[in-house]
C-alpha cells in the first residue's frame, strides 16, 4: 500500500508540469536538449532539481510512447451523466435516420409521406431532452449540459432545423390524429396519382426511352383523360378544403409532397403530352360569348329600323296634308 501512495502523488505532480513537455521537446528540435543527457542543466533557473526529475520522467515516458495511465485527465473534467449520454446518442441516431430520410426523399418530394414517423422520433427524443422530467437536478442537469453547456447549442441547432424544415413543408396540412398518420384526402390523392402515372406508362406510343417530341400521345390523352381529370378534381377540392379550415402555414398551402405530385402530372400532361381536359362549363361559356359579340349588331341593327320607323311617321303627315290639299283644289275647279 505503501508505494501507491508515493506513486500517486508523482504522478499528480507530472501533470502540472504536462505544458512544459512541448518546450522540452522544441528545445530537443533545435539541440540544446540531447536524447541521452540529462534535462537539469538546460532550465536551471525555472525549475528545481525535484521538478527536473519529474519532467525528465515525464518526457523519457512520452519519447516511449507511454501513457499517463488513469490520471492522464484532470478529476474534475465535467462528463456527462449515463442518463444524459443514452438521451444524446438516442436524439443522434434519430436525427441521423430523420436527416437521412429527408435527403433520400428530396427528389421526387416524399418528405411528409416518408419521414412523418422519424420527425416524431426526432421530437420525441427533443421533448426528453428539453424537459425536467420530475424535479430532480440530474434532468435539470441534464438539460443544461445538453441545451445550453456551449455557444454553439448543437442539439438546439438541429431541432430547430428540423421544425422549420417541417412547417415549410406544410407537413401537417397531409398527416391527421396529431401528425401520426396520413388522412385519408391525402392517401386517396397520392393513389390517384400513381394510378395517373402507371397509365401514362402503359399508354405510350414507341419507345418509352425517350419523351421529346416530335411523338403521337394521342392514346395517352385518350386513354387517361379520366384519370388525370379525377386527380385535378381532387386537388381543387383539397385546395378549397384548406383555404376554409386554414390549416397550413404560412398562407394556404398544401403539403409539399401533394403540390409536387399535381406539378409533376400537369407538367407531363400539358408540356410532354401535350393534352387537354374539355372543360365542363365550354358550352355555357361560349354561349355567353356569342351573345355578347351579338350585342353590338343586335344594338346597331334595333337602332337602324327604329330610326326608319321614325321617319315613316314624320313623312305620312305631310303626305296625307298634299294630298288633302290637292283634292279640294280639284273640286274647287269643278
């Protein structure tokens, strides 16, 4: 027992004297110190004959590639608690997953209907974090070291990301029972759209490689006019379902994955296809249109027969008036 009570203290000791080691060692670089002398006449005036040993043991162990053992760290370094650790590396690998699934998904857009799981793993574990869970000072510890230990608040940094990614998203406006599923508008839009895209698939015309025109799409824009016709009905019915429960925000937005699904079918049905729905309202429209380019003939030409009638009634008068005239002359002469 003895000698661990002697060597403990060496060995505290050599660590206050572990900054010296890089100038020892500089001092070797340029010569002054060689490898087989000895290190007490180099410092003389810095160091006394007890500290030059230790400093001399200090080095000679790291030249061999030694370690200082146990005592290679200060005691009082601040660790983390087990309870604090298991909660960190569980955020980390929920956060690794979540940012993971996100990229994967960036195109084409399947955050919402990929990732909602993840994105509540990942909030799950922050709730862990952030909160007190009782009112014990390891959890409040915990949260300290954890949330607001450094500057940089790393955890912190990625919550947030991760939230505001979600809210641009509009995530919420797809997912029902508090984001932990998705609704049913949502599941039906996203089975249209995949029976919509397997039908433009099975409809093309030659060869599928290639997409640019000149092509004959005739049968795409025959055979899937209904089905593209039902999933833009169903768009504008959820449009109009948002803008009056206002869910989503900013504005009135749909979810990212749902807006990226309808760009992606109108543009293959307009610009690839080049096909077009008759809309339902065409006649009643182009009814309206002919009557109102009528309008200025109907007006011009009501205009041009009250004008003649008028001037019938101004010249009968005066006819009748000569005439009248003319007979009594007539009689007059008899």
């Amino acid at each position: 027992m003895e000698p661990d009570r002697t060597v403990a203290p060496r060995r505290s000791s050599l660590l206050r004297w572990l900054p010296l080691v890089p100038l020892l060692w500089s001092r070797l670089a340029l010569g002054a110190l060689p490898f087989v002398g000895s290190p007490r006449g180099v410092f003389p005036d810095l160091l006394s004959e007890e500290h030059l040993l230790e400093v001399e043991d200090l080095t000679l162990s790291l030249m061999r590639g030694g370690a200082l053992g146990p005592l290679s760290l200060p005691p009082d370094l601040p660790d983390l608690d087990p309870e604090c650790r298991e909660m960190l590396l569980d955020f980390a690998n929920s956060s690794a997953e979540l940012t993971g699934c996100l990229v994967r998904s960036a195109r084409p857009v399947r955050l919402c209907q990929t990732c909602y799981l993840l994105f509540q793993q990942v909030a799950g574990k922050m709730d862990n974090i952030s909160r007190a869970v009782g009112n014990t000072s390891e959890s409040q510890s915990c949260a300290r070291s954890l949330l607001m230990a450094d500057r940089m608040q790393i955890v912190v940094i990625l919550s947030e990301f991760f939230n505001t990614s979600w809210q641009e998203a509009n995530c919420a406006n797809c997912l029902t029972n508090n984001s932990e599923e998705l609704s049913n508008t949502t599941v039906s839009f996203l089975n249209l759209f995949n029976q919509t895209l397997t039908c433009f698939e099975s409809n093309l015309q030659g060869s599928t490689h290639s997409l640019l025109p000149p092509k004959n799409y005739s049968e795409v824009c025959r055979s899937c006019r209904e089905n593209y016709k039902n999933l833009s009905n169903l768009y504008s019915e959820m449009q109009k379902m948002n803008e009056r429960e206002n869910k989503a925000e900013p504005g009135t937005h749909l979810c990212i994955d749902v807006e990226d699904a309808m760009n992606i079918t109108r543009k293959l049905w307009s610009r690839t296809f080049n096909c077009w729905v008759p809309c339902s309202d065409t006649v009643p429209v182009i009814a309206v249109s002919v009557f109102i380019l009528f309008l200025p003939v109907v007006f011009y030409l009501s205009s041009f027969l009250h004008s003649e009638q008028k001037k019938r009634k101004l010249i009968l008068p005066k006819r009748l008036k000569s005439s009248t005239s003319f007979a009594n002359i007539q009689e007059n002469s008899k």
